[in-house]
C-alpha cells in the first residue's frame, strides 16, 4: 500500500532532477559559448528586458506591457539575426564531438613548432602574416576563395608565400593537419563596433573568422612585428615563441 503511494511521487522525483540538471547543463553551456564575446553583453541586455516586462506585470503598466507583448514575436527574430554568428557555433560544438582526437600529440607539437618558427622569424623581420589553423569545424568555403596547395606545413614554406614580393602574401594561409590547404584566402570581417580603431586589416579577418568557426587564428602585424593569436573572438597580444606554442596547445590540443 505505501509502496503504490510513494512509487509515484519517486518517479516524478526523478524525472524532476533529471529535467533541472538538464536544463542546467544547457544553460551553462550556453553561457560558456558567449562569455567574453560581443554576445555577453546583449545577453545581459535581453535579462534586463525580461526582468523589464515582469515589472510592468506587478504594477499592472498595461499599456507598456502590451507593447512589449505585441512586439515579442519580433525580438525573437532579431534575436536569431544578432545571435546567429553564437547559433552556428553551438550548433557545430553538437554535431562535431570530442571523444577522437585527430591528430596525436607528437603529430600536433611537430606541427606547432613550424608555425611558432614561421611566425617568429616574420614577426622579427615585420612582415605581416595570417595563419588559420582550423579547428572541428570545416573551412571549405574560405579554402575556395584562396588558392589550393595540398602542401607539407613546413617553416620555409610559410616564408616562401608571406614573402611580400609573393601574390599570396596579402591573404591569410589555412592549416589543416600538418598540411597548408590554401594560401591567399579571404576572410570575413568582425563587425564588433567596440573594435580598437589601431587593428589593421589582418586582426579583423582574424576575429570575424573565430567569431564564425572554432578555429585558431595567428596574426604578425607588419607594422610593429608584434604577435596576436585569435580564438572565439578573443585576442592574446605580444606573444612571443614559448607563449604562442602554450596558446597552440591549449587551444587547439585542448
């Protein structure tokens, strides 16, 4: 008799915890993807918007509350505009799983050791460089707009194509593997308003492009020989050799 009156309260129990740590995770989640990004920002903004209308419910503001009623189906829509960027991102971190590794650890060292010597020795002599080192995510559509090579990533090879006499050293080199896919890509601009105006060409394409995929991307400014590296958006400035390797690790062994 007990048994039939407490199994039904256990089972809802359960199916209650489970719904509240999954809504958790989503949440979580969901909040890593945007911290530190333009999107944080907006978030806080909506949260004031939604704390806002339940204002206007407990003093029985009518006519504002209808006019945030009315107009709510919309700001679901600009919403997904202004996010879509974070969308595509969350949506590829579902599909792309993390249990396999690609690469080994001696197979990514190797490779992270010719582009830290690349973007040293151009960094030393001002030469200007992007690399893009992809992530999960496919970067078929900007491999397309550059020129396809298929070649081993070595160090003289990086020096050969950011050499400013050479036709490709104005675009930026995507990696994939331990082999340079492409050279001379175009790259989508970040449209982050709060941009620091001193960021040339090259620091943009490099935001817009970790703003869109996972990928890891490597700035040598031209004008003060300085390092950037880029991922989700966010800048690591003045690396030098051993903090660019700790970058790479972190970020795309990580």
């Amino acid at each position: 008799m007990i048994d039939a009156i407490v199994s039904p309260f256990s089972q809802v129990g359960v199916r209650a915890v489970a719904d509240i740590l999954m809504i958790s995770v989503i949440f979580y989640q969901g909040l890593r993807l945007i911290q530190g990004t333009r999107a944080w920002q907006m978030t806080v903004g909506v949260i004031v918007l939604v704390l806002f209308y339940y204002v206007t419910r407990l003093l029985d503001l009518r006519t504002v509350r209808w006019l945030l009623e009315t107009s709510f189906p919309y700001f679901v829509f600009g919403l997904v505009v202004v996010f879509q960027s974070e969308i595509r991102r969350a949506l590829a971190e579902l599909g792309k799983g993390r249990f396999l590794s690609r690469w080994n650890q001696k197979q990514q060292s190797a490779r992270f050791e010719e582009i830290v010597l690349a973007a040293t020795t151009l960094a030393s002599r001002r030469i200007g460089a992007l690399i893009v080192i992809e992530g999960e995510i496919g970067l078929k559509n900007y491999i397309e707009s550059g020129i396809k090579l298929d070649a081993n990533l070595t160090y003289d090879l990086m020096l050969t194509i950011f050499n400013p006499k050479s036709p490709l050293h104005d675009g930026a080199v995507i990696v994939i593997g331990d082999r340079i896919t492409a050279a001379g890509c175009f790259l989508p601009l970040t449209t982050d308003p709060y941009l620091s105006k001193e960021l040339g060409t090259r620091h943009r394409a490099a935001i817009g492009m970790t703003e869109e995929t996972d990928a890891v991307a490597i700035v040598v400014s031209e004008e003060t020989g300085r390092i950037t590296a880029v991922h989700g958006g966010e800048m690591s400035r003045n690396l030098d050799g051993p903090r660019l390797m700790k970058f790479l690790q972190k970020r795309v062994e990580g």
